[in-house]
C-alpha cells in the first residue's frame, strides 16, 4: 500500500510534533518543516499529496508558500491553519486555492476527516468508499447519492458538493464565503441566493424523516450547520 505524503509547515515545535505524530499513526508519509523557508526548500525536491501550512510563519508565511506551489503548476491540495478566523484572510487563502481552513485549536479527529475527505485515488477520483451517515440517512458522495430506508435521491452536482462540504464539517460552521468560493468561485448576491435554493432543497430531503429529525442550521448569517454530525465511513 502507498502511503499518502503530506507536509506539514508550522512553527509551534509541540503543535507541529503532534500533529506529524497523529497522522503517521494514520499510516501517512509526514514531513514536518517548522518554518516557510523550509517548506518551499522541501518542495522543490519533492511533491506531495497534501499540504497543510500554518499562516503566519517566520521568515515565509503559509500564503506566500501556497502561492509559490500556484505558480509552479503543481496541483498539490493547501489546508491552511490559523489562529485567527478573519473573513479576508479565509477569502485570500482560497483564492490562493487553499481547499480548507482549520481554526487553533481543533480537534484531531476532525483534522483526520478532512485529510481523508481532501485526499483522493490516482487520477483524480474520489474514494469510492467514503460515505457519510446522518441520522438515518446514508450519503455517498461518490454515487451522488442520498438514501433512507425508504427513499433514494440523485443529487445534483451542486447539492452534492454542498452536502459534502456540511460533512466534512462535522459539527462545525460551514462558512457561507467558504462554499461560495469553493462551488461557485465567486461570492456574489446572486451566487448567495443560489446557494440558499439549495440549501433549501437539502432540507426538504431531509424532512422525509421527520421521527428522526435532520437540520441544516442557519447560524446568524454567518454559515450552516448539519446536526447530528455526520460520520464518515467506508462503504
């Protein structure tokens, strides 16, 4: 079996050591770099599956490390980490094609998901295996597919990529400027109302169900919330 390869930049020594040990736990490739300098040295030598970088760094920061991997062409998914949750860094991060943010301090189990829900098999696909439980609904990205003991929808691709984005979430907020950008590429009014047409249609799905209600919170404008959580597991 391949390990996947992921690099991590941060300069916390504790917070980096921690982290390169709980994903090689997960059987994981890890090189950790402790500054940017560092990061872009490895990366030219190598690439990776994955890139996790904190933001503010000495001497490099994580943005200039991500813009750096743009301009070389390499498509290397960026996780960004940061310990302040400023809507124009986030906008900044994604525009530099980050695939995710994670506020200090998180839990490791949801760094674990994120990371198994950004990595993808050989040629771009996604695992085939990962699929998302929900109260009594089951979601399998792969298939588009969303199903209870009684009923099973197709997603469209819309709705599939938002669903996911709530998943991976898990338990989180979803950030309204985080799904515009990443389904969208654009945060507009009109890209706003789209997105809460559906929000809207993920919701009547969900009140099939009604003895085991499923909700996608609207947390004061600011995002969505899937409760309960979903879990992920292998098909």
């Amino acid at each position: 079996m391949i390990k996947a390869r992921i690099l991590v930049a941060e300069d916390d020594p504790n917070f980096g050591l921690v982290m390169k040990s709980y994903l090689s736990l997960q059987q994981y490739d890890v090189t950790l770099c402790e500054d940017g300098n560092k990061a872009l040295s490895v990366l030219q030598h190598q690439d990776f599956d994955l890139c996790i970088l904190d933001v503010m760094m000495p001497f490099c920061d994580g943005f200039t490390v991500a813009q750096r991997i743009q301009k070389s062409g390499r498509k290397m998914p960026v996780v960004f980490l940061t310990a302040k949750a400023l809507k124009e860094d986030q906008i900044k991060g994604y525009r530099l094609g980050a695939i995710d943010y994670l506020i200090k301090p998180f839990d490791p189990d949801i760094l674990l998901l994120k990371v198994q829900a950004i990595l993808r098999l050989p040629g771009g696909e996604e695992d085939p295996t990962i699929q998302y439980r929900i109260g009594p609904f089951v979601f399998n990205p792969h298939l588009r597919q969303l199903r209870n003991d009684e009923t099973q929808w197709k997603l469209s691709p819309k709705e599939n990529s938002l669903l996911e984005l709530l998943c991976q979430k898990k338990g989180t907020v979803l950030l309204r400027e985080e799904a515009l950008l990443k389904i969208w590429g654009e945060e507009s009014f009109f890209t706003g109302q789209s997105m809460n047409v559906y929000i809207t249609k993920l919701r009547n799905y969900f009140r099939t169900a009604s003895e085991h209600p499923v909700s996608i919170e609207n947390l004061h404008s600011k995002g969505f919330m899937l409760t309960p959580a979903a879990e992920a597991e292998e098909g």
